[in-house]
DNA sequence: CGGGTGGTTGAGCTTTCTCAAATAGAGTGG
DNA sequence: CCACTCTATTTGAGAAAGCTCAACCACCCG
C-alpha cells in the first residue's frame, strides 16, 4: 500500500526492515474520493495526515477577489498533509483533481514514531523540508519566470517526480488536469495558459493533452524552463 | 541568546524547563556577517544550522538571466536552515541584508534531540512547517495578488512576525532593505516597487523609508493585502 | 440530439516592465 | 567644510506580457 511512498523515500535514504514495518503499521483505513472535492478544510482540527496513493490532489487557497491559487500539487506516493501532524490544522485546505485513493496515518502512530524511530523521523521531517524546497522553487517560477518557462518548469518538475515513483514511461506521464486548473497553478489566466501550451506543443518541447504530459524534447524543456533538479533532492545520504 | 527563538516557539507551543535546557545546550559559537553576503552557499555539505540573533537575512535564487527571486526573509529569533539538518545541503543560498550576529546549532546537536526529547523534536519539526506555510503565502502573492496588494500583505506579516518576537512598538518595526530587494522579494521591478510604495504612502496605509516599516493604518492595510494571519499559526497548541 | 464543460481564438485593454534621466543622500578625501 | 562619487530613489514615456471579454468549436455523456 505504501509502496510508492518507500520509492520515494529510499530515493532519498536508507530505509530499514524495522522502520518500514513501523510505517506500515501506522496506516489505518484506505479512503478513496471523487474528483473535485474538498477533502482537507482548513482550520479543522486534524486527527490524522493522509497518505496519496492514487490520482492526484492539491492545495489550495481562494482569495476574496474569488482567484484561486493552487500552491501544490500531490502525486502518487506524496503525504498531502504530513505536516498536519505538527501544525494541527491546514492553513490551506485540500482537494482532489482527479478520483483519489488515499491512506490514513493517524498522528497517534506518527508520534509513537518520534518516540520510538529517531531516524525515521528524521525522514519525515525530510519529506516535509522536500516539499518546502518545492514551495520555494514555485515561487521563484511565480515571481520571475515568464508564462511559457513557469509552464516548462512544472512539466520538467512533475516529470522527475512521477518518475521516482514509476509513473512515467520515460516521456509521458498522467497529468489530469483542465487548462483551467493548470492557470491555478501557474499563476496565470486559463485563456494565456491555453496560448503557451500551444507554443509548448508548435515548438516541438512538450504536449498537454488527453491528461497526459508527452515531454518531446527534454533538453530543450529544460532550456526553456531554466531547470535544475538539484531542489529535488535526488541522491541518497543519510538524514 | 535563544531569548527571541524561546519567545517565536513558545507563542506556539510549551517549552519545558528541560527542553529549554537541551536547546540551549545545543548553541554552539556566535558568528557575525557584514550585510550582503552570502553566507550559506547552496549545496554545500552542512553539518550545523544557523539561528539569526540579529539582523535580516533572506533565501533566494538567481536565474540564468540575471534576475533574483527573494523566497524567505528571516528575522531574528527565526533559523535560517533548520532544514538543512535533514537536507544536508541547501538548494538555495542564504545571505545577509544587513549586519547580522548568528548562533551556530551543529546537526548533531540537533540529533541528540531527536533521539532524547521527541516533543521538542516536534516543534522543531513544527518550525520548518511554518516556513513552508509562509512559502505557501507568498505563492498566493506572487501568483494572484496584485503589485499593491502583494507589498501590503508582506508588510502586514512582517508586523506580525516582528511583533512575536517583541521587535516592533505596535506600529513600525525594523526593515532594511533596499527597494531593489523589496521588489525580489514581491517579485515586481525596483521601478514599480517604488511606485507602489508611493501609493501605500499617499493613501495612508503604510510607509517604508528610513530602513523601518510604519503601519498607518492597520486596517486599511489588511483589507488591501486581503491578509489572514491564520497561516501564521499564533496560536499556543501543543504539537 | 441536446446540454454542458472545457478548449481555442481574436481584439482591445491593463498592469507592469523597460529604458532613460533627474534627484537625493551618504560617505570620502582634500 | 566642500567637491566628488557612488548608490538608491523618484519620475516620465513608451513597450510588452498577460488579462478581459466575447465568440466559437469540440467533445462527452445522457
């Protein structure tokens, strides 16, 4: 059940026989939602942090002004709220794009882990660092990088991510979202996101379509998109 | 010396006697920085964290082209790299805006408390989390607010941070900053930053001048920047 | 076949940027 | 104390990226 979320940690350290048995041990039920629903609110009181293991979700928040800004994305494999487990409550609530499957984690067994599996803790914290160094990178795309490179970056992004996880045959992965959506994300109307998409697709560098990200030319994606997956943490050492 | 980081963590949560003890014993020397320089570099191995004690310091990372997105700014009492301990390298280099006096934290300090006191463990854990949740909140800014909104929401957070830490009188509080850095961290230009400010002058809001941000109107401020300190956590829970 | 959602395109507009120049202020050496 | 220099701030004018509004198309599903 955990699988993915293990490629995904061992992709950053060492995990041992004893330290997955206890994550395993501290998932409870599986839940799973329809799309387009709100399944983290804000502000509620939280008992437990959930684990994603099928579709895709994000976070959100909703301004005034009735914009949205959707400031994560989660894939396969991703804790939508490990951080939860120490805040208590979500400043930004979160909703599923797609059909979800999920797993709970209730933050009893997360705290019997800091008490009983230093290290293993250790890669929790890590995993919501990880996420943090992925914030920051957005915000660099949000402040500085123009429509078409904001839209390059993600895709190079999400390609590595879905990659580390099995999820990509190399030059498409699943990415099930409207234009609309995509807008929310990058900071951008869905009208201008339509027209870099287009230039994305007439330049020969990526294809967003039928909810599926085809990269057509890595290199040149990366060029566009100025990306450096060094904020993606890649190699293994000890946490 | 940790006075101002005690004061930050225990808005949040209790801090036992021996708790304070253990991160107290954790400092290890003092260090002073001049103003702009950069004083962790990105991926470098690390094997301590830094606390500012005074001073404002900020994360960022240069593009290809020359352009700089500011993604954190730091005040005293806030770690700079808390989640270096778990990364071992950063992805983004930190530097110093002005004169700064630092406190050295070695990570394997840090690990003696993640295997003898899971608790503070937590809120160390939680203190990374409130990074990441400032991040998320400067992505809403950065995506969706407008330049003027994007400037008062920055000056409204900062009144509220400066405020934990007992570093404002109510209606101003330290901000040394050139308008060049104030527009990377709003992700604007110099140019319309100083128009912007301009603005929040002539409308009786808020005035940044002289290295020191006055709040005219609380307000009125809050209203523009559509501010919520919900994301800031302020609230004592224990964690 | 019809309704609804999401994608595409065009035209004009707004915010913010770029380029350029003028002004202000702080620090330095004579 | 004054000229000089350097940096930061301020303002103006024109340009560009991206937004808004509107229409039309394509597809899916009942």
């Amino acid at each position: 059940m955990i699988e993915l979320h293990l490629l995904k940690l061992r992709a950053r350290d060492e995990i041992s026989a004893e330290e997955e048995a206890a994550l395993r041990g501290a998932v409870a039920d599986v839940v799973d939602y329809p799309a387009d629903r709100t399944i983290i609110e804000a502000n509620r009181d939280l008992t437990h942090s959930t684990l994603l293991l099928e579709g895709l979700m994000g976070r959100y928040k909703d301004l005034r002004d009735g914009q949205r800004q959707i400031t994560a994305l989660h894939i396969p494999g991703d804790f939508l709220d490990l951080h939860s487990f120490t805040l208590k409550r979500l400043d930004q609530p979160v909703m599923s794009l797609t059909r979800c499957r999920t797993a709970l984690v209730p933050h009893a067994k997360l705290e019997e882990i800091t008490r009983n599996f230093p290290h293993l803790t250790r890669i929790l914290w890590f995993s919501t660092n990880l996420d943090a160094c992925i914030h920051r990178e957005w915000s660099v795309s949000l402040g500085r990088r123009t429509a078409i490179a904001r839209a390059a970056h993600l895709f190079c992004e999400l390609q590595i991510r879905f990659g580390i996880v099995g999820l990509t045959d190399g030059t498409s992965y699943p990415l099930n979202l409207t234009q609309i959506e995509l807008a929310e994300c990058l900071g951008l109307t869905s009208v201008h996101v339509n027209r870099v998409l287009k230039e994305l697709r007439e330049r020969g560098l990526a294809e967003f379509r039928g909810g599926k990200v085809t990269i057509l030319d890595w290199d040149g994606l990366v060029r566009v998109a100025d990306f450096d997956s060094n904020y993606l943490y890649l190699e293994r050492a000890p946490r």
